[in-house]
C-alpha cells in the first residue's frame, strides 16, 4: 500500500498567517460608508457580526448578503479596496508568529505553499508585496472569474490545477475560520486544520469539519510529518 504524503498546502492569509490589527473591521465600516450607511449607524454592530461569522469569505459576497442590491455591493466592495489598500501600505499587517518559519519548513519537506484570501486578488499581491512573501510561496489565489471564494472547494482544486497536484488526500488546507475548513473539506483534502490566531475560536471552529484544530500554522510541519504514518 502506497503511503500518502502532503505535498501541497493552501494558507489562509489574514488570521492564518498574516495579522491584520482590526483592518477588516476598520475597511468594512469605510466601505459602508461609501453607501451612505455611516460608521454609527445602529445597524451597523450585527453587520459587523455578519462579517465576523464569514470571516474567510469572498468579500463580494458579504456585501451582497448585507446590501441586498449589487450595484451598492460593488460600490461597497470599492471602498472597501480603497481603505483596506492604504492600511497596508501604512504598514496595518504583519506576517504572523511562524509564519515565515512555516513556509521554509514545508519547503524543506518538499510541500509547495499556496497563499489563499477573501480578498480580490489585487488586495492580495498588495499584502504579498508589502511583507516581501513573493520569494517565499509557490502561488497565491483569490476568488474571481470561474473561481468561487470558500466554503466553495474551488481555490482548493485551482492551487491543485497551478501547481500540478495529482490528488487532493495529498493537500493540506489550513485556515482561521469555519469558511477555510469547509473548503478543505470540500474538497477532500487529506488535512483539513483550523488554528486559533485568527476570526473564529476552537469551539466554532469544532463545529465545521475538520482533521485537526492547532494553535498556530507553524504547527503545521508536524501534522506534515504525522501524515501517512
């Protein structure tokens, strides 16, 4: 019997890897202000709420459920870009404890990384370049045209397609929030692992499917090393 050994794995960004010091939070409300929905609007705690529960999620998709109309949605997806860009470039992230560490680790087993994000793609590569992770990840995805955000498998599956993945059992999904694990799941990947730097805590995290739930991703080569044996 062939023993099955990871060879890729799909991070998270934000709450996985990356810190964001209240930035989601901060951009949501600039953005719903751009629908003229001001920062103390009374409704405005459970739309923070909302957020907070799809955390993982494709942006897009958050503003559609909250504002129900797609043109206020895409306008609020534009504010959004617009103030979470310039708290990256006033330096509002930071690449988690072992984050880096993480990266080399999995290298030095052999396991390609891929950066995953709720985030559109440009919000991405803006965070990539600013903590200067070009060097250190094979790939980096977000949701856009043919490929749906999480729980959807499909940034799973493309990270497969990108990097020449045979089989998802050889994959590992790893991410703060119950979106990360049921696209993990969803997709059949063999490690399927919440951590606890992030959106959601252990019981929330319990309650999507899941392989293992773990303090950080730097534990993540260890799991690497478990599997299969």
């Amino acid at each position: 019997m062939t023993t099955r050994r990871i060879t890729l794995a799909v991070l998270d960004m934000a709450g996985t890897t990356v810190t964001d010091g209240g930035l989601v939070d901060a951009a949501f409300l600039d953005a719903l202000t751009t629908v003229d929905i001001p920062a103390d609007d009374p409704g405005n705690p459970e739309r923070v709420r909302y957020v907070h529960d799809t955390m993982g999620q494709s942006k897009i998709e958050v503003f559609r459920h909250l504002l129900g109309d797609e043109q206020r949605a895409q306008a609020a997806l534009a504010g959004f870009e617009v103030s979470i860009r310039q708290r990256i470039d006033d330096g509002d992230v930071a690449p988690l404890p072992g984050a880096v560490e993480a990266f080399a680790a999995l290298h030095q087993r052999h396991v390609r990384v891929c950066l995953t994000t709720g985030f559109t793609a440009e919000t991405q590569q803006r965070i990539i370049d600013r903590l200067g992770w070009d060097h250190l990840v094979d790939a980096a995805l977000a949701p856009g045209p043919g490929v749906r955000g999480r729980p959807s498998p499909d940034l799973v599956l493309a990270a497969m397609l990108r990097l020449g993945v045979d089989d998802v059992r050889d994959v590992a999904v790893v991410g703060d929030t119950t979106s990360d694990l049921w696209c993990g799941h969803h997709a059949g990947a063999g490690i399927v692992a919440g951590v606890l730097t992030g959106a959601h805590d252990r019981d929330t995290l319990a309650g999507a499917p899941h392989t293992h739930i773990v303090d950080t991703v730097a534990d993540l080569p260890q799991l690497v090393d478990l599997y299969g044996a």
